[in-house]
C-alpha cells in the first residue's frame, strides 16, 4: 500500500520508511530473548531465565529511581587497550520514566556503579572493545542498586544482552507490531503485557514444536506511558525446552 513519506509517494512496506526516520514522530526498537531451558511453568524468555527481576512495576511512577551495577564474569572485559569489552551502553528509563542510556566502563569482575539512576533496565550492549577481542570474554550482568539481584545479562560472546521484555516511556505510545519464535523441544510461548497497577495478562499465544513461527498482528498491541510487555515460555512435553523470540515494536510520541 503506497505512503505519503516526506511528501513523497512510495510502496515501501510502512516498517522499512519508520526504521529509516521518514515518518515523524514513529520509530521502531527491537528486543530480543533466549532462554535454554524453559520448564513445566512460564518463564520470561531472557538468559537469566525463571521469574524476571525489575527496578520498579511502574518506572513512570517513580520520581528519583536508582543507580545500578555492572560487572563480568571474566577479568578480561576490562577497561585497558589489551581488554576484551572495554565499555558497556545501558539502555533503559530514568525518572518518570523518560528514556536513556549510559555508557560505563568495565572492570572485569569487579561490580561498576552508574552514573544516572534508572528506574528500569532493558538492554546491555558492549560498545568498545581492545586488542584482546572483539566482544564480551564473560557473561555481562547488570545488577540493582543492592549489587546481588540479576536484571539483565549478555552472554559470553553476544555482545549485548537483555530480553523479550520492555516497557512504554513516558511521552509515548507503544505498539508491538510482530514477534518471531523459535523452539527446539514443544513449547508454549504467551505474550504478556500489564498496566502499572495491575497483574501481568497473556494477549498472544503460539505453540511450537521443534520449529518456528512469525506472529504478525492485524491490530498491534497498544501499552500506554507505565506499561510494560514481556514474552514467557513454558515447555508441554517431558524435556526443557529451548526458546528464542525476537520482538518488534513502533514508538509513537504522544
């Protein structure tokens, strides 16, 4: 279906003219999960698996938030030109919920605090490197203020790391347009989304067996500021499963 872009006419797919900045107001963000070894219950689809940690249910909400911690499973992801990953960007939400991001530096197995206070956390990407190689020797974990509770992580190798989940900023509408499954073993995958206040409900669900599946949404899910999504998965045969997703959503100023 042609699109007024910029004033001009195209037949490019509405997808591509977001993600390359031609319609104001609208872009696109992507989030993506693995969880090797889902069981008889849901599980979040990230590395760290089980029952997700989060800063705060309703990041809009909350005024001040909290510094948060980073540090490697590997002395190597240090910040010196013989490092392996040198710098992390953590990308996530601030006060009221307003996006941001901050880049801090590793060292190695040694816990890093942040700068800025977050009021939730959504990805970890490895951003500068050394001679030593050219991702994360460890796996990356960025913690709660606390230093102890898991929020995210980035595996040995990956070079970023986060999860099937998000949240809605503040100043914004959120529409999860489309996500793509994979599973070895049979499994049952539900899209979860809740509004601050409120339980976590599925929306969407795909059930697979040893193979994948592309959901593609007439009428997209719609999170408003406070929101948050997040995509679970729970085996149906007698072996855990392995499950990969990988999310697409549109973010539209209010």
């Amino acid at each position: 279906m042609p699109v007024i872009s910029n004033t001009k006419v195209t037949m490019l797919p509405n997808g591509i003219e977001i993600a390359a900045g031609n319609i104001s107001g609208i872009k696109n963000s992507g989030y993506s999960g693995q969880n090797t070894a889902v069981g008889t219950s849901y599980e979040a689809v990230t590395r760290l698996g089980g029952t997700r940690n989060e800063l705060y249910s309703n990041p809009v909400g909350e005024s001040t938030g909290q510094t948060i911690k980073v540090k490697s499973s590997s002395s190597s992801d240090v910040n010196n030109g013989g490092g392996n990953a040198r710098r992390v960007k953590i990308k996530g939400l601030g006060p009221d919920g307003v996006e941001q991001d901050e880049n801090i530096n590793l060292n190695g197995t040694n816990l890093v605090e942040s700068t800025l206070n977050f009021t939730a956390v959504e990805k970890v990407i490895v951003n500068k490197v050394g001679s030593g190689g050219n991702t994360n020797a460890g796996d990356i974990t960025v913690y709660a203020n606390d230093g102890t509770t898991a929020l995210i992580q980035s595996a040995a190798g990956e070079g970023t790391g986060g999860g099937a989940f998000g949240y809605c900023p503040a100043g914004k509408n959120l529409y999860l347009t489309q996500f793509f499954v994979s599973s070895i073993e049979e499994a049952e995958v539900g899209v979860f989304s809740r509004k601050f206040g409120t339980a976590f409900g599925v929306r969407q669900t795909m059930f697979l067996k040893d193979g994948s599946g592309n959901y593609v949404s007439e009428a997209p899910i719609q999170l408003t500021p406070g929101d948050s999504f997040e995509i679970r998965a729970k085996r149906l045969g007698s072996t855990d499963a392995k499950v990969s997703v990988d999310v697409q959503v549109f973010l539209e100023d209010q």
